[in-house]
C-alpha cells in the first residue's frame, strides 16, 4: 500500500501565534513535500479551494514547485475542482506539470466539496452535476492522443483538436474524488478510472458496501481492477498523549469553523475521542497505533493507498514535518512489515 499525505495549505490560527500568510504556508507547503520524499514515502496532494483559510487556489502551480525539488514522488491534486475549471486548461496545467516532474503527476477530479469556486467563476450551482459529467467526459476525451470535435453546454466546441502539451509515454492518469456518493462511485467504476475516498467522519469500515459497488462497476463497465485510495485526517507523534495535545485544539478550530458554515455543531472533546478510537476515521497517536488502524482499514476497503492529511487546523511547521518523519521512518516500515 502507497502512503502519502496531503494539504490544503490552511491558514487558521497556530496555538497563541496568528495565522500565517498564503505566502508564508505555501513555502512551508513546498518544505513538507520535500520532506516527504525525502522520508520515502509515494505521493504528495494539494488541494484545491477559493476562500480565506485555504491557500492553495491553484494546485498544480504549487505541485510544480514541488517539482522542481523533488526527483520521486508522485504529485497530485486533492482534489481538482473540475466543475468550475476549464478541462482544456486543467488538461495543460497537469501535463505541464508532468513534463516538468519527469512523468509524476497525477489529478483528482471532484465535483468540490465548498462551492465558493462556481459563483468566482460565473457558474449556477443549480447545474453543479451537470457541470462535472460534462467536463469529466471532456477532459478523458482530451487526453487521448486523438483530435477532438466535441460540443457542450458549458464551454465553446472543439472541433479537431488537440490540446497541447502531450504527455509522455502515458495518458495523464485521472482518479475520481468522492466523499461517499453512490453515483460518484458508480461512474468512476462505469468510466474505468481509480478512486480516492474522503473520509472525515464516521466510521471508514461503513465505506466498504461503495467500494464493493465501485467493484461491480468496473466489472459492469469491462474494465480491470484500479486502484483505490482513502484520505483521512491524522498526525502521529511520540506518544499518544503528545499525539492529542498538539492535534486536537487546531483540529477542533478547523472543524468546528467549517461545522458553522454547515450547520454542525462545535466539535466537542468527545467527538474527537470517538472519531480517534480504533474504528473511528481519525488516524492520531503514535507510529505503532496509527499503522495498525492504517493496515485494518487498508484490509476492509482493499486499498492501493492511504493518504493522511496532518494540518486539518494549521499545526506549527516543526511538528508536521516531525510526523513526516515518524510516517517514514516508523508507519511505513511497520506497513510493510504487517503486509509480508
């Protein structure tokens, strides 16, 4: 199993220091990447978001500074915002980006979990899964090595075209982004594409009856086993108390600043207790915890990849790359020694 982290480089406070710039927590963005190959871990994600305590608007212009200080790891958004994006455009950042990273890039499309991208862009959330069916088809189109004649109801038509730059050797992959629709899954299945699941609540065991359903849909749809990926929340530190000293007071603040926005309630002590127990979608505690839950949840859904996200709430710089380093030097070994 592949193992890699992710951010949306947030910007919420830090303890008793405000929070940092956009400039400030995107170097501080590129610095983890680097950190993470350099731990030996798969895949680095950025995110993409348009608001205020997110600063990566536009991931593939981060991933390729990660580029450019990195020889190894895959680099991929988390997700792509394609509904409101250009596919012709979004096509050219990623193969760019690959170009530059020597084959490495990747990029999940989602429909977005935060809407404030469709109105910047001049989009009616009234056709928001209308806007992704039609834009995905285009896009999958459009990394064929084939001119493309296509018309929609959301873009100007193409006819014999093909967008440039290529990719080398390989189309650009392409992963379907869920947060736990049964449509979603369907289609990624239907399409034949790979799938990352979002899970941040509950219990990520309740996720098996879609991976089960995207199974089906790949058989339905003729195609061979792809692979799937969980993203999750979580931090690893020395000790189980560590683990929730530092993470729980930033986490609570993230969740809870979104849970307003929603209509959820303030995340509580409790809530945090019980996402963090064994069946729970927190992955926080020590290397030896957090690999055991990684591994039984790796088994349930049959992943090819796991992805933790670390600063949820933004966590001071010293303490993700510290997690880094347990992810590395301590999860992964035992990962790998669990699985023979």
């Amino acid at each position: 199993m592949e193992l890699g982290l992710t951010t949306f480089a947030e910007l919420y406070p830090v303890g008793d220091r405000s929070a940092p710039t956009a400039a400030e927590r995107l170097r501080e963005v590129v610095e983890e990447a680097v950190a993470t190959e350099q731990a030996g871990l798969d895949v680095y994600g950025v995110g993409e978001h348009h608001r205020k305590d997110f600063a990566a608007s536009a991931p593939a212009v981060v991933l390729a500074a990660i580029a450019a200080r990195t020889e190894r790891i895959r680099l991929t958004s988390a997700v792509s915002v394609l509904s409101s994006d250009d596919p012709v455009r979004v096509y050219q950042d990623f193969a760019t980006l690959d170009g530059l990273s020597a084959g490495r890039a990747e990029l999940m499309a989602g429909r977005g979990s935060f809407t404030e991208s469709f109105p910047l862009f001049g989009y009616d959330l009234a056709d928001y899964d209308e806007l992704f069916d039609e834009k995905l088809a285009l896009l999958l189109r459009i990394r064929q090595d084939e001119p493309v004649t296509w018309s929609g109801k959301f873009r100007p038509p193409l006819r014999d075209t093909i967008v440039y730059p290529r990719t080398d050797h390989r189309p650009l992959p392409v992963w379907i982004a869920v947060g736990g629709s049964p449509e979603s899954v369907i289609r990624a299945g239907l399409l034949g594409l790979p799938l990352a699941i979002a899970i941040i609540g509950g219990q990520p065991a309740r996720f098996k009856p879609l991976v089960d359903l995207y199974h089906r849909a790949l058989a339905e749809g003729g195609h061979p086993k792809q692979a799937v990926a969980v993203h999750a929340h979580g931090y690893v530190a020395d000790n189980d108390e560590q683990a929730v000293a530092d993470f729980y007071e930033p986490y609570a603040l993230a969740m809870s600043t979104i849970g307003r926005e929603r209509g959820w309630g303030p995340m509580t002590r409790a809530q945090f207790d019980a996402l963090r127990a064994p069946e729970g979608s927190l992955f926080v505690g020590t290397p030896d915890y957090v690999a055991d839950k990684v591994t039984a949840v790796g088994e349930t859904l049959g992943l090819d990849r796991f992805m933790l996200h670390t600063s949820v709430g933004t966590l001071p710089h010293e303490k993700v790359l510290h997690t880094i380093e347990l992810l590395g030097a301590k999860v992964a070994p035992r990962l790998a020694a669990i699985a023979e």
